[in-house]
C-alpha cells in the first residue's frame, strides 16, 4: 500500500481508504447504498488492516450514527492500529440547533461520535458542508478548542466552495489555530469540475483532497454499459440515484466506459480499478474513499493501487472526459503563462 502526506500535515494516509455508508442501512436512503452489519463490517475491516488500508471514513448523519457504532464495534482492539475520519454538520435531529457548525452543535456532536465509535479521539474531524449562517471564527474556534482537548487530532472540509475554503484557511491564520488540511470532495472521470477551482487552490495551499464516489455512485463500476439497463443489484436499481446535482449525459458515459474497457484490456484491470488508479494520477488526491457493500467489491477496489496508468493511458482517459470549463476558467485557460502552474491548466 502506498502512503502519501495529507496536506501541510505530518499525517502519512493510505491512498485508499474504506467508507462506512453502506454500513447499517438505518433508513430508506441508505438502505440503498447498503446495510452491512457488525460480523461483516469486522471481516471488511481485517481484509483493509491486512492490505494496508488503516483508515477509514465515516460520518454522524450516515444512518442517522448507525454507521459509527458499528465501526467502533468492528475496530474493537485495534483502535491503535487505525485511522478515524468523521463528519458532522448536517441535520441530526429535527432539534432547531441539532446541525450546522455552531459552537452549540459541534461539541455535542463530536462527544457524540466518540461515544458512538467508541473512543477518545477523532483522528481527522471534518466539516461536513459549509455552515453559511454560523461566523466562520466561530466554526474554526470551536474546532481548535476540540483539537486542544485531544479529543481531534486534525481538522478537515468536505463540499466547500473555493472561497469557503480560502476563508477558512484566512482566519485560521490570523488567529493562529489549527488549519483545515484536507478537503473530501467528489471528484471522478464522470465529473471534472473540482479542477477549475478547488484544485488549483489544493496546491497553492497544499491541501490534501480526499474523494469520495470516486466511481460516481457505481456509474464508472464497469456495470452501466450502452443500450443494457444497469443490473438489478445497482444501486440506481434499488432505489439509489446518480450523486445528487449530476446531470448525466449518457453518450458521454458511455464513451468515458468504452475508453475505460480498452484501458483495462490493456492492463488485465477492471473498469473500475482503471478508474481509481486515474485519480490517484491527478494533483493533490492523497487518498480515495472506496466503499463496498461486500467483501468480495472491497477485494476487487483495493485492486486498484500498486501499479500505475501509463502516459499515454491517462491522456486518453483525459482527453474522453474533458468537459470544457465554465467561466471564468475557460478564459484563465487561454493565458497558462499567467497561472502559478501553467502545466496544470494546460492538461486540464
């Protein structure tokens, strides 16, 4: 297993990680990305520990917290052995300060998570969305309190915009307290617009990109191909549905997946394998958040390191998903020489 930094921290990742949504199937939404329970989840987390995958990702309102107890009862006696990332933020209750990034609401949510994961620290606490009615110095505050107490050890976003981020990173500065250093994103070959902006400002401010629905709720899996309805063990089968605000275009899913085959009749890899190790050719992905509804998907997702696309491999996999950008990224594209990274802008 490769490990790389996380961000401008001293925190070394797996670049995989297991996600926990399909752990416990606590209402109807999730039931349909999965519902794995305490035997399964324990013998999903063995076969992670034992290909060197230590961390993994959850959050508070996956299952309503139903996904955190059952990690913390998988990790039992291995506490010391993983990597704990978790989220709070969004609605936990119909309680009128029961969500957000309010001082009222993070504390009662982080000594919630740790009682449900039964431990004393969260190794990585993100925000979950950004909170655009709470001041941000008092998120970040409250955030540097939880880290001084020892009950976090590193704070982490996920879903802001580039000027959440970038006035997040401003008053954590000013103030002196701790900076977020990743940003959980979604991110995938079916959509490419995390690269206009929050890529860029990954590298200017070295922040570590975590993504999630890197196979873009099962579109990239290898399952969905032309003129065949998706399998009835799909999640869109079940009730699921594509990532919320994706609008897909299937002539270009399919060309993306055509490309996809021929790269993995290359290699010997499948689809989605193919797909993953695309991602982790791309700047600041220090890890990618894989999930599995059984032992035998997370054996075939953790397929997807220790080896690497070729050049020419990825060009053409860039090339089939390109998706030209909106503004003003399409006029910043025509000036590389101006950008920090002109490399960058010119092979997106």
């Amino acid at each position: 297993m490769e490990y790389r930094q996380l961000g401008n921290s001293g925190l070394r990742v797996p670049v995989l990680s297991f996600g926990t949504a399909t752990f416990g199937g606590g209402n109807e939404f999730f039931k349909a990305w999965g519902s794995t329970e305490v035997s399964e989840a324990t013998r999903m987390v063995n076969l992670c520990l034992d290909a060197g995958v230590n961390l993994f990702d959850t959050s508070n309102v996956y299952s309503n917290g139903v996904a955190e107890e059952i990690l913390g009862k998988a990790i039992v006696g291995k506490r010391d052995e993983v990597l704990i990332s978790t989220k709070a933020t969004f609605p936990m209750s119909d309680k009128v300060n029961d969500y957000g990034s309010a001082r009222i609401h993070l504390i009662n949510a982080c000594e919630d998570s740790l009682k449900r994961l039964n431990t004393d620290h969260i190794d990585i606490y993100h925000m979950h969305g950004f909170d655009a009615k709470t001041p941000i110095d008092e998120t970040l505050k409250t955030l540097e309190n939880l880290v001084q107490s020892g009950k976090v050890r590193y704070i982490a976003c996920s879903n802001f915009s580039g000027w959440h981020l970038m006035k997040s990173l401003s008053v954590s500065e000013r103030y002196g307290w701790s900076k977020y250093i990743a940003h959980q994103a979604y991110y995938s070959l079916v959509n490419r617009d995390f690269e206009w902006e929050l890529m860029p400002l990954g590298i200017d401010q070295n922040i570590g990109t975590i993504v999630w629905s890197p196979l873009a709720s099962g579109m990239l899996s290898g399952k969905y191909r032309r003129d065949q309805p998706p399998p009835e063990n799909a999640r869109v089968a079940q009730g699921g549905s594509p990532v919320p605000g994706d609008t897909i275009d299937n002539e270009r899913l399919y060309k993306i997946v055509d490309v996809l085959e021929e790269v993995a009749e290359e290699t010997g890899k499948t689809i989605a394998q193919v797909s993953l190790n695309w991602l982790l050719q791309r700047p600041t992905i220090a890890n990618i958040i894989v999930g599995a509804r059984n032992e035998e998907q997370l054996k075939q997702n953790l397929g997807a390191v220790g080896w690497n696309l070729t050049v020419e491999q990825v060009k053409k996999l860039d090339k089939v998903s390109e998706v030209y950008p909106a503004y003003p990224y399409w006029h910043q594209r025509q000036f590389p020489m101006l950008n920090a990274d002109p490399k960058l802008y010119k092979g997106l």
